[in-house]
C-alpha cells in the first residue's frame, strides 16, 4: 500500500535549478528538496548499515554458534 | 555542492520508488500453477472479533453461513459491545455460527488481543474436538467483510503445501459505486493486491491484511507468546512477518475476496491511514528478527516495505515543494508582466505523476470489467491525488506515535 504516491516533482527540481533565486518561494522550496534528499542519504546509511548487520549475523560461524556445533573442520 | 548532492538525492528517492513499482508490476504478470493434490479435508473457523457491529454484522454472517463447504462454522468474538452484536450472533444460524462474549476489564484491548482470546476459547471449550492442527484454518474476518461464495474451494489448494502457514484473500470494497472516494478505495486495494502482493508470492513476502486471512492452527501454534496476535496497531502486518520467519510461506490467493465497507469520509479516512501507519511505524521493531530468521530476497522486501512509511514521510516534502515553486513563480510572472513558467513544469510532473495511472488502470480494468478501460485510466489520474492522503496520514501517524498515543482508534460503520 505504501510506495505508491505520487511522485512528480523532479522536472520542477531541474526548472529550479536555472530559475531565479529572486522569484519568491524558490529558495524555501528547494529546502524543502534539500531535507528530503538528505533524509534519503540518511536512510541509505541506515540501510547499508542493516545490510552489514543481516550479513554479520548470518555468517556461517555464527548461524553454527547459534545451531551449538563447531564451525567446520574439526569433527 | 552539498545542497547539489541533495538534489540529486532527492531525484534517486523517486527514481527507487519508481523502479521498486516497476519491478513489482512485472513480477506481478507472471503466472502460478497450482496442482491439486489430493489431501485431508480441513476445518475452517472464520473470526469475527466484534466491537459494537450490529449495522453490518448479519449480512457478514448470512454470507458465511451461505457458503458452499461441509467443514466450517464462524466464532463471533463480542468484545463487550454496548449494542446488539450479541443478539445479531445469536439470532444467526446456530449449528454454523458460535458466540463468545469477552467482558471488561478483559476486553476492548485491541483487535489482537480479542483474536487470541478467540483461538485460547476455540480450544479450552473443546470447540475443534480432535483435530489436527495443522488441518484446521482460522480465518480473520471484519465484521463487515462479505466472502465470496467460492472462498473456501479457492483457498483449500494452497494449503495442500504443508509449508504453507497462511493465504491472503483479495479486498474488495462493497459500496465502491458510491462515490469517488469509495471508487478509489476499491482501486486501491486491487492494486495493492494484483500488484503488490502478487508479486510478492515470487519474493516470499506477501503480506497478511487483516480482513480474509487464512491461517493454519499449527503456522500460528509456532509463533509462541501469549497468543498469535500482538497488541500492534497493524497485528495482522505483524504476524505475517513473524509467520515468513518461523519459515512459513505466506500465500496470496488471486482468485477469490473479501468485499468490506470503503469510509466515505476524506477526515475519517485519513484517521483509518494514520492508525494503519502508526501501526507500521511500530511494526519497526521486526527488522532485528528479519535480519536474523529469514532469507535473503524476502528480507530485502520486508525491510523496504517496512520502510516505506520513512520514504512517504521524505516524499511528500517533494509535492510540497513542487507547489511552493509554482505558486512563486506564478506571482513573479505576474510581477513582471511575462509567464515564467515553462510548459516543461507542468508537463514533466505530469509525465512522473501520472505515467503510473496507465498501468494502474489498465490493472483495475482487468478486475472492474464493467467499468472499462478509458474510464478506468481516468479513475486512477484521481487515484494518483489520493495518494497523497497517505502524506497527511503519514504526519498525523508521526505526531500520535511522538506524543505516546496507541489508542485504537476504530474505523466508525454506516
């Protein structure tokens, strides 16, 4: 349900880019911009940083720790 | 040029959102076989917990009733209402239809809590007899939820897989011609469902969603605690995640639904969002079992769907910003005497915004045949705004989550 609203505002992102900072309003919105990119990078961090953490606990010395058998090699 | 990076950013939030939905629409396309294998019959017990439902509560139970299958019955679960629940069930047919009235101060502590009273009583009264669990099904259903008459006979296949712990049904909304925004409700959920979720049954993520709900006895004997169902605001989210860790499947049942009533009240709709987005939010506390207990390709979908209500939160500064830009430069056109504003300012967010609507509505056409294409590709331009009731939902969400609100704030019956 989630991931589905609409999305449309990167042209207006590329217009501002070449529009004057004098037209009113300019500079607030691509604030506006600005904090919901940031918040993305963050939320990649936060995803990478995840990402680490699944492949850290599924590494195979761990997956045998947690099953309570020796991690290969020996018998 | 960190302001730049952050432009740039904010074009990659769209662009992954678009390419996540893209992916999901062509997954959704392909086709499963399902062969029937010859298996034991099952017992299905439909759910029905019930908080002051008198309005809608017997057509549910005459459709149940109604339905053609042996091996069934419906367990109404009154959780102290103040109105005539009790009597509609009672009045029901009774060899089908058994009652349990729950009262305070026990009751009235969430939908959750009321369904694992309802599986605790099924079995302390002796109700399944001597049957396996693993061949009994529990079903949820809303107390204004109407099943279609083939529910069962399209359900039962999934569960000859004994892996299979649970299927979701599609949803439907009954009084979808009336209006607009009922319209829109109803396209909605068939997108979500012959989208999303169909999609989901080749990731091994597909969702529960609280209204026709198939569970097995034993998928939910395995989920431990004090019962099945947690005290979260989306409990059926929540179970659904746990049943994919305790490695169940999760199935998603194409061919039959559940029809429930669409609120016809943009202000009461937006509290039924913000409810299910708080829900979400809490739901949060799943990743650590997620990234411990399940596999790889489902785990990437269960933490974006997870997260997706961060990226609403983060998406809906962007129309925002869109509408401050234009106002802004509307008013400067008229400060100077000529347009500022490009065609292409217009056009490119259309083309964004609105490329979605073709392939939305051709999806609800394809469901809604009697409504056609043409109009079907214009209900969903409206579709398209709608989504933004989810910003508005989003934020209220966010503000009862930080104020420490978890009351359950109860969609009203007309």
């Amino acid at each position: 349900m989630y991931g589905r609203p609409a999305l449309g505002t990167m042209l207006p992102l590329a217009g501002m880019a070449t529009a004057s900072r004098t037209v009113p309003g300019i500079p607030f919105a691509r604030g506006l911009q600005i904090a919901a990119g940031m918040g993305f990078l963050l939320y990649c961090l936060i995803a990478f940083g995840l990402i680490a953490a699944r492949l850290w606990l599924r590494r195979p010395s761990a997956r045998a720790a947690a099953a309570g058998r020796p991690t290969g090699g020996g018998s | 040029m960190t302001g730049q990076f952050a432009l740039w950013a904010a074009t990659a939030l769209i662009v992954l959102a678009g390419t996540y939905n893209t992916t999901l629409f062509l997954l959704s396309r392909r086709h499963i076989r399902r062969v029937r294998r010859p298996g034991r019959q099952r017992f299905y017990v439909f759910l029905l917990a019930c908080l002051n439902e008198e309005k809608v509560l017997a057509e549910s139970l005459a459709r149940i009733t109604s339905l053609p299958a042996d091996s069934f019955v419906a367990l109404v679960i009154d959780d102290a209402s103040d109105d005539r629940t009790a009597e509609v069930a009672r009045a029901a047919d009774s060899s089908r239809v058994w009652l349990y009235q729950r009262r305070l101060p026990d009751a009235r502590r969430g939908k959750g809590a009321a369904l694992n009273a309802g599986v605790r009583h099924l079995r302390a009264a002796g109700l399944l007899g001597h049957r396996a669990p693993e061949d009994v099904v529990i079903c949820v259903v809303d107390a204004d939820g109407r099943l279609d008459p083939h529910t069962i006979q399209a359900v039962d296949p999934c569960f000859d897989d004994p892996s299979t712990g649970a299927v979701q049904i599609g949803v439907r909304m009954y009084n979808r011609h009336l209006g607009l925004l009922a319209r829109l409700q109803d396209m909605e959920f068939v997108v979500y469902g012959d989208v999303f979720q169909s999609a989901r049954r080749f990731l091994g993520s597909v969702g529960m969603g609280g209204n026709g709900q198939f569970m097995r006895l034993s998928a939910l004997d395995t989920l431990g605690g004090d019962g099945p169902w947690s005290d979260s605001l989306t409990e059926d989210l929540d179970l659904g995640v746990r049943l994919i860790a305790r490695g169940w499947r999760n199935q998603y049942c194409t061919t039959a639904a559940v029809s429930q009533q669409a609120v016809l009240d943009v202000r009461r709709l937006v509290r039924q969002r913000s409810r299910w987005f708080q829900g979400h939010l809490q739901s949060a506390n799943l990743v650590p079992l997620i990234l411990r207990e399940v596999a790889t390709r489902p785990a990437l979908d269960l933490l974006y769907h997870l997260s997706s209500p961060v990226l609403i939160l983060l998406t809906s500064l962007l129309p925002l910003s869109f509408l401050v830009a234009v106002a802004g430069t509307v008013l400067a056109s008229f400060q100077q005497g000529r347009p500022l504003v490009s065609p292409m300012w217009l056009l490119g967010p259309y083309l964004l915004s609105f490329t979605a609507a073709y392939v939305y509505g051709f999806v609800y056409a394809k469901r809604e045949r009697t409504l056609g294409l043409v109009r079907s590709v214009l209900v969903a331009h409206a579709f398209i705004l709608y989504g933004y009731i989810w910003f508005a939902a989003g934020w209220w969400g966010l503000w009862r989550m930080a104020t420490g609100k978890r009351t359950w704030l109860k969609t009203g019956r007309t």
